[in-house]
C-alpha cells in the first residue's frame, strides 16, 4: 500500500515518546517534593486535576484559540486555584521543575523502538511536533531515539503548528520530500491526521483509544507495531 514512501513523519509526544507515563511519574514526584499533601491536596486529586486542565488548554491549542505560552503560565495557577491552593508562587515555581523534569523520562511509547530500528534503513524518518521547542530535544535524547531522525520540525521553526497546512509545506521543503512519497504518523485525529489531509499527505492515525476523527484515515492502526506489516 505505501510501497512509493520515501518519507515517514512522525508526531512526538503520545506516539513514540510516551508522555502520559512521563507526566504521572513527574508529577508524582512534584506533589511529594511540594508537599501538596500537608496542604490538603490528595495525589489523585493533583492527578486529575492536571489531566483536565491541560488537556483543556491543549485542545484550545490545537484549535488556534492560544498559544503555548498560555499553556505554560496557566496551567499550574489554574490546577492551584481549582483545589483551593492559594500560592501562586509555589504554581509557577512548579510549571519550571515540571518543563525540566518531564522531558528527561526515557518512555517510549511499547512497539516505538522495534519500529524504528527497522524502519531506519528503508526510509527517511522525520518528526512534526507542536511540542516546546526547547524541550523536544531532551525527549529525544532521554528517549534514545534521536539518532533515527533526519529532520525535526516543531512549531517554532515552521512558524505555524498542526493542524495548519503551512507547518508540513515547510516539513517537505526540509526534508527534500514531496507530498506522494511522504506518510504522516501520529494519535492526534485533528492536528497529525486532518492536518496532513488537507496538506495532501497520506496518514497513518495511530488510534489506541478508539478516538472518532472527522476524515477517514488513509490507515489506522491500534498499534505501532502494526506499522511494519505495510512498511
């Protein structure tokens, strides 16, 4: 089926680096080292609460509603003033450890590494990511993944994000590609899978969680793994 793919690009965050065991484990650490306990904040409740807020503030990303610099000056006093927290101080000082200690984790999303390493001879890997610039570097190095990568686009340096089909014009003008042999793999159905839609890219909608999307994928797949039956 993608015998004529020369170029395979791939989002970060949730489709080979595995954020959500990062975060969890960050965050754990987070709430003993501030001692969220002695405030009255069970560890659950942090949990929750982080998950719900900045995956509001995500979603309003990825629909152009704000940057991501709302992301990072919002997310902790938001998280704070909702349990009650009144020390805005100790949220900001937080969302620093958190952006320099989440990135450090070498979590993989399971089936990421065997993918890779086969996949590494047969074709020119790239990655698309709206993810902080300064941090996408550290993933992939904690991850030990970043020697299979040709080019890193983020957000920053295309000067738009995903969904926004000026992100992956100027990804193709990187990586020397164009849109017939190139294939864009990713788990987010708005930003990786209608992005490269309308930017004319064929799409791989890695799906573990069974999310609706708006376009029928060129292929979706519950597993990275599966990846290697048609590549």
């Amino acid at each position: 089926m993608f015998k004529k793919k020369k170029h395979l690009f791939f989002d970060l965050d949730h489709t080979l680096w595995d954020y959500a065991t990062s975060s969890d484990e960050t965050l754990r650490y987070l709430w003993r080292q501030y001692e969220l306990g002695l405030k009255g904040v069970e560890l659950d409740d942090f949990l929750d609460k982080f998950s719900e807020i900045n995956g509001q503030l995500w979603d309003r990303f990825h629909a152009g509603e704000i940057g991501k610099d709302v992301i990072r000056t919002d997310r902790f006093p938001t998280i704070f003033s909702e349990l009650l927290v009144q020390e805005n101080h100790m949220a900001i000082s937080m969302q620093h450890d958190y952006i320099n200690v989440c990135p450090t984790k070498p979590y993989l999303i399971k089936g990421a590494l065997e993918v890779l390493e086969t996949l590494y001879d047969k074709y020119k890997l790239h990655i698309i990511t709206n993810g902080f610039e300064e941090v996408q570097d550290t993933k992939l190095s904690s991850g030990r993944i970043k020697r299979f990568f040709d080019k890193v686009i983020t957000s920053s340096l295309a000067g738009s994000q995903k969904p926004e089909s000026e992100i992956f014009e100027y990804a193709l003008r990187e990586a020397g590609a164009n849109k017939a042999e190139s294939l864009m793999i990713g788990d987010n159905p708005i930003s990786d899978i209608e992005g490269a839609y309308h930017a004319g890219i064929d799409q791989v909608f890695y799906n573990p969680d069974n999310l609706s999307c708006n376009i029928t994928p060129t292929m979706e797949i519950k597993s990275l793994i599966e990846l290697l039956k048609y590549l």
